[in-house]
C-alpha cells in the first residue's frame, strides 16, 4: 500500500465514524482492504443500536467480509484493516485471529478502551504481532477530524446519560 492510499481508506474510515455518530452510537469506523487495494468490507461502531456489546466497528467489518477473511486467513492472503480509532482488546483479538496483516488507525486511545498497543507491549502473543505491520496517527488533519467527532459523541448529554444507563442499569 501506498501513503495515499491509506489517507483514502483512512478517510472512508471516517466516514464510517460519522455514519456511526449519526446513528447516536460511538464514532468509529473501519475498512479491511486486499493487497490489491480492493476493499473488502466495511464496518462501523453498531453497540447501541444493536444494543451488542461486541458490535464495534472494526468487528463488524472482519464480520461483514465473511468468507474473503477467512479465505485469505486459510490462503494467507494480506489483508489490511483501517480504523479512525486504536482498536480495543477484543477488537486487537479479532485482529489477530483474522490473520489480518496490517493494522492502520487514526487515532490512538490512551484514555479510553484502546488496548492494540497495550496487548502488544505485553508480550502475550509476541510471535503474532510480529506478523502484523501497525501503523498510528499517520495524518495530522484526520486524526483531528476523528478527534471532532468523538467531541461531538461526548459534548450530547443523550449520549451520555445513555452510556450512564447501560453501565449502571437503575
């Protein structure tokens, strides 16, 4: 893949993010692409409306790929997964069990659930992420737009009260 490349996918990403936030759920989105730069699936953050906790974006897209992920684990095909934010543990396991060869997100999740890094630096599937090419916060000007939209997720009291709820039901 080329830098311009991942600025497009990046930015499809983004997109999906927005459609996400559109749909009152947290802005995340993800794209998994081929060597080829065919894209594969598309997936976005999809917890409350599906009311599932593991219906995060980058999920959703290894599941919307179906079969082409699973042929190209068996294959060894190298598929690449864009996200506009750090994939989560569960999501960096999907990752990882998907075979998926190279992660690129937009921005990094220090203070949230973010955990590829984290996962990573503890050394428990050391031989697995060596297989992986991560790629973090490669533009400045996305990362910001990703930035926006999880301030416009947080600054709606909705959304809010709504996660209030689902973590501690009255």
């Amino acid at each position: 893949m080329n830098i311009n490349q991942d600025r497009y996918f990046l930015e499809l990403a983004l997109e999906e993010a927005e459609k996400a936030l559109n749909e009152n759920t947290y802005p995340v989105g993800a794209i998994i692409v081929d060597d080829n730069g065919n894209i594969i699936a598309k997936g976005r953050n999809k917890v409350h409306p599906q009311q599932d906790a593991t219906a995060h974006a980058e999920i959703d897209a290894i599941r919307n790929a179906g079969e082409s992920i699973f042929n190209a684990k068996i294959n060894g095909e190298k598929y690449t997964i864009y996200s506009s934010l750090e994939p989560c543990p569960m999501c960096a396991g999907g990752i990882l069990f998907a075979k998926i060869k190279r992660v690129v997100w937009l921005l990094n999740d220090d203070i949230g659930f973010g955990g590829y890094k984290k996962i990573k630096d503890a050394k428990v599937f050391d031989r697995k992420f060596s297989e992986i090419e991560a790629i973090e916060e490669p533009y400045d000007d996305l990362k910001k737009r990703q930035m926006e939209l999880m301030g416009k997720w947080s600054a709606n009291p909705n959304n809010v009260t709504n996660l209030r709820k689902a973590v501690v039901p009255e």
